[in-house]
C-alpha cells in the first residue's frame, strides 16, 4: 500500500496547535497531537471521498491520539479527505481542523517488460 503524506499544522478554538496527518507504519495510520485540555473526553474524526463532504464522524475516546485508516473505515484504494474536532467531557466540540487529503493507492505495479539477459 501506497500512501502519499500530507502533514497540515492547524488551530482549533478551543485547543492548542494541532498537527494531523496521515503516516505509513504497517498499513495507514491517521494520527493527531494531543489536545492538552484537562476536561478532554475524545476526538471526532471525519472522513470523505470529496472535498468539504464527509460520512458521519468517528467517535475516538482520549487518549488516543491515532487510528488505522481500516478502523477509520478506509479500506479500498482512493483519495480521501479527513478532519478531526476534539470535544470535552459534557460533549462542547471545538471548531475542525484543516482538511488533510491523501491517497490510498494499494495497487500491484505493472509487471516490467523487455526484460534481457546479455553477456559480455
């Protein structure tokens, strides 16, 4: 699997700057830094296939601070479009961050041609 990493920097109104972005390890993983507010519950994170469109958000409980692109419900190749908003404990939620788009490309290569053995 393929991914292309886009990292944004963001700023959320009720929460110090974020990074959120999409890194390979094994397979896809979306990740975020911690909001460090001490009546932070979780994370909703936001997934779409078109720009400023997205599903209904994932609910993720603090302290996580990472998801697989499979548990995010990414699992077929693509571009996708993600935003996360972080809510406190009697369910405020802060303004979403900047969208990060990427692509999930799990495609075989294309098998190479004219192969030749010489020798010299």
């Amino acid at each position: 699997m393929k991914v292309l990493i886009y990292t944004l920097v963001l700023l959320l109104i009720t929460s110090p700057l974020w990074a959120v972005g999409v890194t390979v390890g094994k397979g896809c993983i979306i990740s975020w830094d911690a909001n460090t507010e001490a009546d932070l519950a979780g994370y909703k994170l936001f997934v779409g296939k078109t720009p400023g469109s997205y599903g209904p958000a994932q609910t993720i409980a603090a302290p996580a601070q990472s998801i697989t692109c499979a548990g995010a419900g990414i699992t077929a190749d693509g571009q996708y479009y993600i935003t996360l908003a972080a809510y406190d404990k009697i369910n405020n939620e802060s303004a979403k961050a900047a969208e990060v788009p990427f692509t999930v490309d799990g495609a075989t290569p294309v098998v190479p041609v004219g192969l030749k053995v010489s020798s010299s």
